[in-house]
C-alpha cells in the first residue's frame, strides 16, 4: 500500500457513509433547483509523513509509515436557511458514527494496522449569504509501505 492508495480507499469509504457530489478543490456549485443541498469532498494533502519501522532489506523492505490524510466535505445551504434551522446536530451525530467505525482499521483495508480518525462539524457563511456546513475528518493511519516504483515521465528527472 501507498499513500495514494490509502488516500483512494478512504475517499471511496467516505463516498459511501455520506453524500459527496463531486471530489474537487472549491466549494459546492450553487443551488439551482435541488432538494438536497449541493457538496464537495476535499482531499487535503497528506501530513506528518513519518517512517517507525521496517523490516527486510532490498526490494523486499516493507516500512511502518503513518500519516495523516484530512478531508473536508461541504454541503451549502442556501440564504433562506436559518442558522438555528441547519442540520448541525444530525451531522454531528453522523460523524460520530464515521469515527467509531473508523476505529477498526480493517473497515478500510486489511493491511492497515491502525487508525484515530478525529473531526468536528462547523458552518460558515458564504459571501451570498449561503451557508456551509464542513465535516472536518482527519485520518492518522498506520500502514506498511510497500517499496513500489512509479513509472512516470511526469516527475522523473
């Protein structure tokens, strides 16, 4: 496993326990004429990249690696939401749920040998008067480090 993979199979996870709409880097699209309130997952860069073991030499070392991989996933409400009415406390308790299930690592795959997820839920106003409500998910994981080459023209020297 990689980080990118660990990265994937976390996205895929999470499309599964909430409503994403799309994976991108900006906030959800307007609303037009929606009953649900648009979103937008964001896969923030990997942190703390940190290496605590290997074992094997060669092309068969196979590393610890732990990092944290956050995300964010916005729904926006549209002006005509009061502040009191949005549904904060049922997104506080679905992401309740998303941690404790994140507490068995094998949830996400079997060769990740740990997981503390943490998050928080919070709203912000957009400049339209839209408002935001943001899971905040920060995934720690621990998982051996497979020694993979890339073949990519992109990166290489």
């Amino acid at each position: 496993m990689n980080i990118g993979e660990l990265r994937q199979e976390l996205k895929t996870w999470l499309s599964g326990k909430l409503r994403i709409d799309c994976w991108g880097l900006g906030l959800p699209d307007s609303i037009n004429s929606s009953d649900k309130p648009p979103s937008i997952g964001l896969d923030k860069p990997a942190l703390d990249i940190t290496f605590l073991e290997s074992q094997g030499f060669g092309k068969q070392r196979i590393v610890t690696t732990e990092t944290v991989i956050p995300f964010q996933v916005i729904y926006r409400f549209d002006a005509s939401w009061k502040y009191d009415d949005l549904p904060r406390s049922d997104a506080e308790t679905i992401l309740t749920q998303i941690l404790f299930e994140l507490q068995t690592p094998s949830c996400i795959n079997f060769d990740i040998s740990q997981l503390e997820p943490s998050g928080s839920v919070s709203i912000a106003e957009h400049k339209n008067g839209d408002k935001l409500l943001i899971f905040e998910i920060d995934i720690k994981a621990q998982f051996p480090l497979e020694n993979t080459v890339i073949n990519t023209k992109i990166f290489a020297p």
